[in-house]
C-alpha cells in the first residue's frame, strides 16, 4: 500500500480518481455520470437507483417522486443535448443523485445556448413564485392552453419538478464559451 | 472537484464539471454497477470514439474497456449490498493530447490485495516480447485461477496499452480495500 498522502499531493490521473472518490463519499454522492445520454445510459441509470432506493427500504412514495424526477431531468439533458451535440465538441452533461439523511438530492447540468436563457430563467423564476396551489394552477392551465414550446412541454416538466420536490427549485446560470452557458439545477426532496 | 462541504449547492456542480472538462474527460460513471448499465457504457464509447478515431486506437480503447468492465464486476457479485451502496464504482475515459486514460475504481477484498499487486507488478516488469510469452505461457498450461484468467485480463490490458499500469490500494476497513487502475493508450 502506498502511502494517501503523497498520492493526494500527486498531479495524476491515479490522484484525480482518487480525488474523486473521495468527493462523492464526503456528498453523499449515490451516483454520477458525466457523458453522452442516450437511451440505454437513461435505463440503466434509473434501474441502479430503483434498485438502491430498494435496497435501503425507502418510503414507497418518496421512491416514486425520486424516480419521476429523475426521468423529468435525464429527458430534459437528452432534450438540451441533442442540438448541442454538433456544436460543442466533447462538451457533456452531467447527472448526479446523492443520498442524506433528510433529503435526497438530484443534479444536472448541461451547456444550452444564450437565445434559450433568457425563456428558461423566466420560467423557473416563475415557478419558484408559486406555493403549491399556484403550481397545480399554473399546471393546469399549460396543459389546457396546449401550448407547447418548441423546447418541448411549455415547462411542464420544470412544473412537475417542482410539484413533486415540494421545494424551491436550485439553479445557476454560468458563462461558457460564446454562445453557451452551462445551467445548473438542483432538485431536493425531503424524505418524510 | 468537489470539496468537502457537507451541503451540496447549485454552482458546485458547474465547478465538478470544470473540473472534468479540464482533466478531459469524455465519460464518467461513479455508483453502484450492473451488467446493463456497463453495457450502456460501452456502447456509448464506441459511439464517442466513432467519429474521431482511427480503426486500431479505437480497437484497443473499446477491448481495454471491456476488460476493466469485467474486472469491476468480477470484483463486485461478491461483495455485500451494504458495501456497494457505501463505496461506488468508477469508470471513466479521459482523453489527453496524445493519450486516452482508462481508469477504474473499485472495492475488492484484502485477501485479494497481494495477489493482485503481484500480478501487477509482474505485468509491469516486462516489455513487449515478455508479455507475450508470458500470455502464451498461460494459455498452454490452461492455468485458471479461481477470480478466472490467471490475469490473463491485466496482461492483454498491459499488452494493449504498451505503457505502464499505475495502480493504488487503499484499505478501508478490516475486510475492504478501494483499487485504482490507470490505463494509458497512445493514440498513434
């Protein structure tokens, strides 16, 4: 065995997955993945966290509300991705859940591009107005009003996000290269 | 990289992803593994490495990843739940200017820990030819350990790569240990 210390201190790669490693038990981190999404990577993702929500015995409702948020936000990545893709050269999105013992905790973040901003932080800002009347409102009228954009759902899925979480949804905005930004979004939900 | 704080927050995400951006990672997974979503994942490199690269770097890239894929699973059925849930898997590709890397975590039993370092090291103090030798070697006397392959996996990996194979071990508790591999391929 050789010594943690001087492999913390190392620039390699052994050093950076060790970093890494060490990371994702200080967060609670269940899961990440940081790549291409297609469908089979989306299955298989959502099969592994059924099947750890199982194996520590969670709430049977909790576990749904977990597993519909984790569809909502992998289909919203494959969403942002997929025009991305030509665009940005190796530029992924990236996935992660995370465990604690109050909340559970899931994460994406993707580029998507400037001209797309401006209309998602309206309505995340927008949704994060709204108590949980205003929401089941808001809800219904996009679903009647039919109006879907052409980002897909009219927000819907953000909507159902936040249905569901019971909290206010968590996201950032950061500045990439020319056109992109990278949108952070944080999701928490309580475990009682 | 992600620090030490206990409360995740929405801008810590950018910067984890800064950070594979710079080490240039192309894919990461990290939690618990099954067959399909390791399948998943090698079905998505090839698509990644599709467009890019040439036909033998492709090759050794895709074949190395098999066999790290089966190495981490080899490892994993035999250990308990409550472990997998604490101490997930890592996977993932990286590519630097002239070289990709394939590196792969895992928890593996102590006992296992000389014996693989052993073969590792044995991998490591040969070239090209005595690789060779010592595959064919293993072939002929059809010596099976019983983890399978006699290391037959680490020395096709090592004869792939043609570089050295960085490696760590770091206990984790009394039955446990967490085993790091480093995999470099030139691109050429």
């Amino acid at each position: 065995m050789s010594n943690l210390e001087d492999l913390k201190n190392a620039a390699t790669p052994l050093n950076f997955i060790y970093k890494l490693h060490e990371g994702m038990m200080s967060k609670n981190l269940k899961l990440i993945y940081e790549g291409d999404f297609s469908q089979d990577i989306l299955k298989a993702v959502l099969s592994m966290t059924e099947k750890q929500l199982e194996s520590i015995g969670e709430d049977g409702k909790i576990k749904k509300k977990v597993f519909n948020i984790m569809v909502e936000c992998l289909q919203n990545i494959c969403k942002h991705t997929e025009d991305n893709k030509i665009k940005i050269n190796h530029k992924s999105a990236i996935f992660m859940v995370g465990f604690e013992n109050e909340e559970y905790f899931i994460c994406t973040g993707n580029p998507i591009k400037q001209e797309n901003v401006e209309l998602l932080k309206m309505k995340l800002a927008e949704i994060n107005n709204l108590d949980k009347e205003g929401l089941k409102a808001l809800y219904m009228e996009v679903v009647s009003r039919g109006a879907i954009s052409d980002r897909g759902g009219a927000g819907l899925g953000l909507i159902d996000i936040a249905r569901k979480s019971g909290k206010k949804l968590e996201y950032s905005f950061e500045e990439m290269e020319k056109d992109y930004l990278f949108f952070s979004l944080l999701i928490r939900i309580p475990r009682n | 990289m992600i620090n030490n704080e206990s409360i995740i927050e929405s801008k810590a995400i950018y910067e984890f992803y800064k950070n594979m951006q710079k080490e240039n990672v192309m894919l990461l997974y990290q939690g618990d593994v099954n067959q399909s979503l390791l399948n998943a994942i090698l079905s998505i490199t090839e698509g990644k490495l599709d467009t890019n690269e040439n036909g033998s770097a492709k090759k050794r890239v895709l074949n190395i990843m098999v066999e790290c894929v089966q190495n981490i699973y080899k490892h994993y059925e035999h250990l308990e739940q409550n472990i997998k849930n604490d101490y997930s898997s890592i996977l993932m590709l990286a590519l630097n200017e002239d070289k990709y890397i394939i590196s792969t975590g895992n928890v593996i039993f102590n006992d296992k820990v000389e014996l693989i370092k052993n073969k590792l090291d044995n991998v490591n103090s040969l070239d090209k030819e005595g690789l060779k030798s010592l595959y064919m070697e293993i072939m002929k006397n059809g010596k099976i350990s019983e983890k399978g392959g006699a290391g037959l996996g680490l020395i096709d990996i090592a004869r792939k790569s043609g570089e050295k194979i960085e490696y760590h071990f770091s206990k984790i508790s009394e039955t446990y240990s967490y085993y790091i591999l480093v995999i470099k391929i030139k691109k050429k």
